[in-house]
C-alpha cells in the first residue's frame, strides 16, 4: 500500500506570495496543524474535509490553529452535518482549553456539539485507525505556545518526522536521525536574530551531518518561485546539498518501500 504526504502550504507566517501557511496532509486523511488558510489549501487539492480523521497539533500560534474554527463551521453545516465521521485531535495536555476557547470566540455557541465529540488525544504517543504509530517530542520554539514536533511510522513501514516550528535542537535532531525524511521548517533569514526557527545555514549543517535523510523545507520565509509578485523578504533561494527540498504548495511525495520524489 502506498502512502502520499501533500504539502498543502509551505509559508511561514507573513505569508510569503505565492504561498499559503505550512500546512501538510498524509493519505488524505491526516492533518499537521489548521492554519487559516487551511480550509482553503484543503479544497484547491481535492481533499474533503469531512475525511479528516486526525489533526495533529504542533503548537498554539495563530498562524498553526486559527483555521480550526473554520473547519469545524465547515464539517458542522456542510461535509458531516449527521456527525457522522470521527474527528481525533491530538495536542500537548492544557492545549483543548485554549482551542475551546478559540472556537467559541470565532463562532459563540455554533461548535459546542462538534467540539464535545471529538476526541482530544493528549498523550505523548498513540497509533492511528489505519496504523500510523506516533511519537510527540519537545522542540526549541516559545514554551508559551507549547512547541513540539512529531515522529510517524506506519504500519508498512514508512517513515518521516515533522518538525514543527522550531530552532536546532538535541531532541529534534535525534529524531531526523531515525528517519528518512524529514518535513522542516526554514522560517527567518539569517539577519533575523532568533534561535527559536531554522535558518539557510542551519539547514545547510544539518543536511551535510545527516547526508542519508531528505530534507523538505516548509515554513519558509522565500516567496515561491513561481509568484511574480514584488518580493516581500526574499525571493532567493539557497544553494543547499542534494538532498534538501525546496517546496512548492501541492508538493506530493509519495512512499511504495521507499519515498519516491
């Protein structure tokens, strides 16, 4: 059986031209993160909403989760007007209260009954309907937000971590090292003075010291390649090893015993 990951989105949160938030699907059916552009990204790929049977969240900020209330409006009087389809949300434990909370700013009393059957997920690790087992670790992002990345591994076998938002660190890295593939986020430039995002040269030390590993870039600061809209940062791309991956939006990658780009 093969497995598909879609690059929905690939901006960070200025919203590079050309580019919709970081936002990624995997067979169709799970989700990493709800930007606001979510329910957009979803359509223009042919996905139906009320197929989502996962949403994994990595952290809080607006640019990762304001897209919840939307799709819940949307499954709610559109896709799953009988409640009929499971909806799982997996997120760090106190994270249901402040999406709550979220909702209900968004839509006073409209999601109340989808919200009270999802079911929140809030362990470290878990396995999907279809098999997919995953692992929650901490990354270098604002401890506010309660930053963390995710490591998949299916039942055939494929393979692949996602980064979140986050700077270099020791778990994440370790994580990248276990795999094959690896969805990570470039967000700020190198004048930017942060340590809580990857930069080109991060990128650059880190794809040198894990040759074996594919990197796809998400959550970049580059306008895409294809916009002719005046730059906003960058318009640039960095001249990185092999096996770095600048992504486009609709990026597909797809796994039969092998990823295959």
């Amino acid at each position: 059986m093969a497995h598909e990951i879609v690059m929905l989105g690939t901006g960070n949160a200025f919203l590079p031209n050309g580019r919709h938030h970081s936002f990624a699907v995997f067979d169709r059916k799970h989700i990493i993160d709800a930007p606001p552009t979510a329910l957009i990204s979803l359509r223009q790929n042919g996905i139906n909403i009320n197929e989502i049977t996962t949403i994994f969240i990595t952290h809080l900020h607006g640019d990762h989760i304001f897209g919840l209330p939307f799709l819940l409006l949307e499954r709610t009087y559109i896709s799953d007007r009988e409640f009929s389809q499971p909806l799982t949300i997996v997120a760090a434990p106190g994270a249901r209260k402040r999406i709550e909370d979220l909702c209900e700013i968004a839509y006073p009393g409209s999601l109340q009954k989808i919200l009270s059957m999802i079911v929140w997920d809030e362990n470290a690790q878990g396995t999907t309907v279809d098999g997919w087992n995953w692992n929650r670790f901490e990354v270098n992002h604002n401890d506010s937000v309660d930053p963390f990345g995710y490591s998949f591994e299916s039942s055939k076998g494929a393979k692949f971590v996602h980064s979140g938002d986050s700077g270099p660190c020791d778990s994440l890295y370790s994580a990248i090292s276990k795999t094959d593939l690896a969805i990570i986020e470039m967000a700020i430039p190198e004048w930017v003075p942060s340590s809580e995002h990857h930069k080109p040269s991060d990128i650059q030390k880190l794809s040198e010291r894990l040759p074996g590993v594919h990197f796809i870039i998400t959550h970049t600061f580059i306008d895409s390649k294809n916009s002719a809209m005046p730059k906003i940062t960058s318009k640039e791309f960095p001249s990185h090893p092999s096996n770095v991956l600048h992504a486009e939006d609709g990026f597909s990658i797809k796994w039969e015993n092998k990823w295959i780009f």
